[in-house]
C-alpha cells in the first residue's frame, strides 16, 4: 500500500505493486481451433462488395467512406483490414479538410481541378539516446495542383485542404492506410517518403507504350504500376499501398489470378459488358469453379478479397480502365503477397 499525502484520500493501491499475478486475460486454445480464425469463425472474410457510381453523383462537399466495418467486425471505418477507400465530393470553390491518421495516402482525381494543401508540423527534437533512423524527408508544407487523371500521394502527419476548382466542382477517390494503424494502436510516426504527383499525360502515355508493345497481347495485364523512389525494394507507391493504371482491351480476358493483398478496384470507364469472375478454386483447365460476377460501372468501385481467384472479362466493344488498389506494399515487405496465375494467364 501507499498513501497519496498530496490528495490525503488514503490509501491507494499502486497497479503492480500488490500480489497481482497478471494472468486474468492469459487464455489457451489447441491448436486446430486457433490455427484457422476464419475457417472456425473468430475472424470474418473480407466480402466481395459493389460500391456503385450512385454514391457520389448527388451535390454536396462530403467524404463518403466505403465503409464495411461491420462486416469485417471492426470498431472504425475500414474498406479492408489495412485500407480505408472514400469517394470525395467537392462543390464548386468548396473545401475538404482530411486530417493525419494514416502513414500512407493515396489520391486519384476522376474528374474536375483543384489542389491540395497540406501541412505537416515539425516533429519534437529527439533525446540524445535515441537510436539512429534512416533519412528521412523533411516535414513537409507546400500545395499540389490536380486535374482529372492525376495520382499524388501524401505521407504522415499530414493535414490536407483540398479545394476544387471554380468550374463544375471535383470528384476525388482516396485510399489511405488508416484501418491498419487503428489496429496496431499506433499513431503516424515520421513521413516514409515526400509527397508526390503522377501526372495524367504521362501516366497515360506510359501506359500507351505498354499498350501498343509487340508482347501485350499475350501479358494477362495491360497495365503500369506506380512507384517511389524512397521504396525500392517494394518498386509500389508507398511503403503500404501498391497502385496499377490498367486498361482490359476489346475482347480481352485477363485470366484466373489471385494474390493475399485486398484489391479495391475503382473503375475508371467502361461500357456493359466488363465484369470481374471471383472463386475459391479452378479447375484442371484453370477456369473459376461456380464463380460469383461482379460487373462494373464508370466510377464505382468493388472489392476482391484475398487468396480469390478472379479473372476480368471485356465484351463491351470498348476499352475498358481501371485503378486496383491493393495493400501489396505492406505484403511485399513481408514476403506474402504470393501472387499466382493458372497456367494460362502466366
């Protein structure tokens, strides 16, 4: 025991300090019941979910979470266990305020102008006896200008206005890695990597060369994959998130794949006819076993669950673009995306 003499309320018992044993939360399980939270029902799927273009085509300056927290059985907004996917909609002149609670956020403009300004406090001094981290960038302040087909991406501590253009307003897709810090407990800690843009023009002309190279018609994707030059040994966007500007061709069919990352898939145009095929298995000749199809819309989004098969199929007669989103940074430093193909997609 010991007494508070500044409040002189008494005794008080120091948390530690009596015969406490601490097991009070200890529990044991054998291990087939624990080994597979999913199979036994500790932990939900990831759900194969539409988020349809109707979301967001009504006026009004908001953010709109795609939010299946209930689902997946979580006590804050989450797309999936690591990403947090958003619609935002911004009125002509208006201004959005996003504030810092992710390492990783990443911005795609659908359509519209407009900017982004964001503001990043310098962090404490660090005590002498702190260990050694690796370079990194400086706080960061500054404003990045957007148009329709534009990417950037902004690190920690980030508070950000985005303000949208005189003319016909914006509408801006988000994914950040905020569901994932909300599990962990933790807060965003130092920037991984400077703010960037990828600018349309030239992310659509890469992707064109890609296109029209000898080898594309027989790739299973058409597409480029953003990076930075702070994650080389993940070659993704940032150090959690691993960004794809593709487009599925006329006729074309990207064959059975699958991989343990999520995939947020934002549809940037297409035409009826293009649809996502998702399974559990294939069979001898690698086609998806009684698959569930999702269709896509311009300017909706799905997702598909990991360790799925899913193949994407284009019978519109138009080409068809699309973003995956997925978070493959983070699977990619951890050696377990394993991504696989059937042997004719390969």
């Amino acid at each position: 025991m010991a007494v508070d003499e500044k409040q002189g309320t008494g005794p008080v018992v120091l948390v530690g300090a009596a015969s406490e044993d601490w097991t009070g939360d200890a529990r044991f399980f054998e291990y087939s019941v624990a080994a597979d939270p999913i199979g036994s029902g500790a932990i939900n799927r990831v759900p194969i979910e539409r988020f349809p273009a109707s979301m967001h085509q009504s006026p009004g300056t908001r953010l709109i979470p795609l939010d299946l927290s209930v689902a997946l059985g979580v006590g804050y907004p989450a797309t999936s266990p690591a990403l947090l996917a958003a619609f935002m909609v911004l009125d002509t002149g208006d201004t959005l305020t996003t504030y810092p609670d992710s390492t990783s956020e990443l911005y795609y403009c659908i359509k519209g102008v407009g900017s982004s300004t964001f503001f990043e406090p310098a962090p404490a001094s660090a005590p002498a006896s702190a260990p050694v981290r690796a370079a990194l960038p400086a706080p960061n302040t500054g404003t990045i200008g957007w148009a329709a087909g534009d990417f950037w991406t902004l690190p920690a501590g980030c508070t950000t206005e985005h303000t949208a253009g005189p003319v016909d307003g914006a509408l801006i897709y988000r994914v950040t890695d905020a569901p994932l810090l909300s599990y962990l407990g933790a807060t965003p800690g130092a920037p991984r990597f400077a703010p960037t843009r990828y600018d349309a023009a030239t992310s659509l002309a890469r992707l064109a060369e890609v296109e029209h190279h000898p080898d594309a018609a027989g790739r299973n994707r058409v597409s480029i994959l953003l990076a930075n030059s702070a994650h080389p040994q993940t070659l993704t966007v940032t150090h959690t998130m691993w960004a794809m500007l593709g487009v599925l061709p006329v006729d074309r069919v990207q064959h059975p794949h699958r991989h343990q990352s999520v995939a947020l898939d934002l549809i940037l145009s297409c035409d009826p006819g293009c649809y996502t095929l998702v399974g559990s298995h294939v069979d001898d000749d690698g086609r998806i076993i009684d698959p569930i199809r999702v269709d896509w819309e311009s300017t909706g989004a799905f997702v598909t669950p990991p360790g799925l098969w899913h193949s994407h199929h284009n019978e519109s007669g138009a080409p068809a673009y699309l973003v995956p989103i997925q978070d493959a940074g983070l699977h990619t430093y951890l050696r377990s995306l394993d991504i696989r193909f059937t042997s004719a997609g390969a």
